[in-house]
C-alpha cells in the first residue's frame, strides 16, 4: 500500500488531520476581511459598500488564477498516492504561473476601476471602490504565488505550514489595519494596503518552509513541461470560478444600484457566512487531497467512502452554524454597524443563510471531491449554468417585482445553491466520476516516472 494511503483504515483520523489547520488557516483570512469590514464600517455606509465593491472586482479579477493553481494541488496530490516523483517541478510551474497571471492582474485592476462608476448608486461609492481595488491589485503576484506555494503543500498532506503563514498574516493585518485606516486616515486604501502586505507576509512564510525542497525554478525547463498539466486541469476550475463570481458581482452591483443599504447589509452577512462556509470548504479541501491520493493510488472505492465522511463532519458543523443564524441574527449584525435599517435587513438576510447552511457544505465537500479525482468539467458546466440561471434573474426579478433588494437576491443564492448540493451529490454516489479517474491514471503511468 502507498505511505499516502495508511489513512485508510482511520479516514476520520486522516481527515481531521488535514482540515483542522486548513479551517484554522480560513477563519483566520476570514478574520483578516471581518476586521477589515468592522474597522471600514465605522467610516460610514458608503466606505463599506465602496469596501464591498471593489473587494469583489478584485476577486472576481483574481478568481481565475485562483482556480488554475488549485491543480497544482491535484497533479501532487494524485502523484502522492501513485508513489510518483516529479512533485516539486509541479510547484516550479505553479509558481511561473502565479508571477505571469499576477502581472495581467495588476493592469486589469487599474482598467476596471475606473468603470465602476457604471453600477453604482453614488459617485462616491465608486471612487472609493476603484481606490481599494487598485491598491489590492499591486499584491497580485505574490498574492498568487502564495496561493501556489499553499496548493503545493496542501498536495503534499502539509496543512500547517500554511496555517501559521496565513496565522502570521492576520495578526499582522491587524496592526496594519489600525496603522493605516487611523492612524495614518488613508480609510479604504489602507484597508486595501493592509490586506496586500499581509498576503504578501504569508507568501515570504511559505518560501522559508519551502526553501529546503526547493521550488522547481531551477530545473525551469522541467517546470516548464508541467505547465500544460496545470493548464489543463486548471482551465475549467478556473473558468467555471470566474464566471460563477461574475454573476456574484453581477449580484452586487445590482445591489449598488437599488441602494447603498443593501451593498452593505449583503458585505455584512457575507462576513458573518465566512464562520460556516471556510471551515466546510476546509473540510472539503482535506477531502479533495485524500481523493486524488486514492486515485492516484487506483484504490477508487475509497473515494465514496471519504465523501461520505467529509459530508458527515461538514453537516454537523454547518447545522450548527444554521442555529447559531437564525437565533443570534440581530446580535452579530450589531456588531458592524448601529443603522436599525441595516441591522433589519442583514438580520433577514442571515435567516435565510440559515436555510441553506448545511446544502452549501455538501455542495462545497462534493466539489472538493470531484476535484481531487480530476472530474473537474462536468461540476464546471453545472455550477455556471446553475449560477447564471438561478442568482441574478431571481434578484433582478424579485426586486422589480415585489421591491425585495438585498433579500431576493439571497432567495436566489439559496436555490442555486440547494440545487448543485442534490445534482453534486448524485455525481459523487453513482460514481459517475470514473471515467474521470480513469483518464487521470492513464495519464500519470504515461507522463511521469516512477520516483527513486
């Protein structure tokens, strides 16, 4: 049996193993949004929906990269499991990746700043947006180079070095957070500026951890050669990412034209939602490693079997977090703001959360399952069909229809997301994947070599 595989008479043990430092790493990055958010919002509405505009043409412009090195996780982790070397040139690969993407980031922010006067309420609202956005942007490169040089560890079954990266970078952003909103009275640039050099901090943290391995950029060409492995598994991850979060900021500028209210209320329960989703998407991060190790390894009947586990851990958890929403709704939403219209509205919004909270973390752990397997198009033509049909028409019409705001459009967030957990799922039970799975060994025996 592969040394990859001894989990698999404790799966439960090999699964808490991996997502524990993961769910820590998350909240954590969750916690460095929450205190840029709660600082921001004691600026006023209009700097935490120009906080919220701009957070979200970031991500949306950032998202697909994003998407592309998360197989830098998968190519290592399935080659883990099959015994294969060849790791670090993986890594090598991600890393020229990140610096090229983060580069075409950087332009694409200062071009889509200034056109966010387009979908907002307020001339205000958009200047503040587009300032976040440009100062964010400046940290794409080694944003995403971090995010390579977490995937890889992540493949390698090393969650906790990124957890004491990502750890370090909060704490740090809290300083800087204070530093530069306050004390320096740079406002949303300096939340921005908080954020970029505190990323930057983890990715300075996972090249020390990484350092005795090495990086692949010596072996280049080597490195080079992988580059179409990242694309190909990257590409549809990384597209289906990228136009899911388009008819998420589709989602938002809609709110932005209804009213700075409702950009607001919908930034603050997406705060609070970090505490549920991270730690369920933790939970299917450790899934989709122990996946692509089961795949790499041909032992394909543990991957049901992971699932299975990883959808019972993550049910408990995000049932837990649905209570904890319906009955502390008012309480939370106090925390960011002291407008009784904006606590009501984001108090209905988190009710509704309430509903969906244990579909979203099967739905997230499914993804992260297939994924690991390599079955990576099938869940990215389904989640941007779904997305596009479901989330922004329900807004658009609910508010036309019966003036709902910020509230219809979570009516259609909860639909999309009910409706991928039940077709996700399905996929995973029937084992519909192995066709998938099956290529990707073929694959692995013909392009890379027994390691030594």
């Amino acid at each position: 049996m592969s040394r990859a595989l001894t989990w698999s008479q404790r799966p439960f043990r090999e699964l808490g193993r991996l997502a524990w430092p993961i769910a820590v790493s998350m909240v954590a990055q969750s916690v460095m949004t929450f205190v840029d958010t709660l600082m921001v919002g004691r600026l006023g509405p209009a700097a935490l929906a120009g906080v919220a505009l701009g957070g979200v043409a970031y991500f949306t412009l950032f998202v697909f990269a994003m998407g592309m090195l998360r197989s830098v996780k998968i190519l290592v982790s399935q080659r883990m499991g099959a015994g294969r070397g060849a790791l670090v040139t993986v890594l090598g690969a991600g890393i020229m990746v990140a610096l090229g993407m983060g580069l075409v980031e950087i332009a694409a922010t200062w071009l889509v700043a200034g056109q966010l006067y387009r979908v907002t309420a307020t001339a205000e609202v958009a200047a503040l947006g587009g300032s976040y956005l440009v100062v964010r942007g400046l940290g794409a490169p080694l944003g995403l180079c971090e995010a390579a040089l977490k995937e890889y560890r992540y493949g390698r079954g090393d969650t906790k070095s990124p957890m004491r990266a990502m750890i370090a970078a909060n704490v740090l952003n809290v300083g800087l957070d204070a530093l530069f909103i306050f004390g320096f009275g740079w406002g949303v640039t300096g939340a921005a500026a908080a954020s970029a050099i505190s990323i930057a901090s983890a990715a300075g943290w996972l090249a020390l951890a990484q350092r005795p391995e090495g990086f692949g950029l010596r072996r280049w060409r080597q490195s080079l050669e992988e580059v179409p492995a990242v694309w190909r598994l990257g590409w549809p991850v990384g597209t289906q990412m990228v136009l899911e979060v388009s008819a998420f900021a589709t989602l938002t500028a809609l709110f932005a034209s209804m009213s700075d209210r409702d950009v607001a209320a919908h930034q603050i329960a997406l705060q609070i939602l970090h505490l549920s989703f991270l730690p369920a998407f933790a939970i299917g991060e450790a899934a989709s490693v122990m996946a692509g190790q089961a795949i790499g390894a041909a032992r394909h009947r543990l991957v049901v079997g992971v699932a299975r586990r990883a959808a019972f851990v993550g049910s408990l958890y995000t049932g837990f977090c649905a209570l904890v929403f319906g009955v502390f709704a008012r309480p939370l939403a106090g925390l960011f703001t002291s407008d009784a219209e904006l606590v009501t509205l984001t108090v209905k919004l988190l009710w509704v959360a309430a509903v969906f909270q244990v579909f979203d973390g099967v739905n997230i752990i499914a993804r992260g399952v297939l994924r690991g397997i390599g079955d990576v198009r099938f869940p990215a033509v389904l989640g941007v069909i779904i997305t596009w049909c479901t989330t922004p028409p329900l807004a658009w019409w609910l508010h036309a229809r019966f003036e709902l705001g910020a509230l219809g459009g979570w009516l259609g967030i909860s639909v999309e997301i009910i409706v991928g957990a039940f077709i996700l799922w399905h996929r995973v039970e029937r084992r519909h994947w192995l066709p998938a799975a099956r290529e990707q060994r073929r694959r692995l025996r013909r392009e890379v070599p027994m390691a030594a």
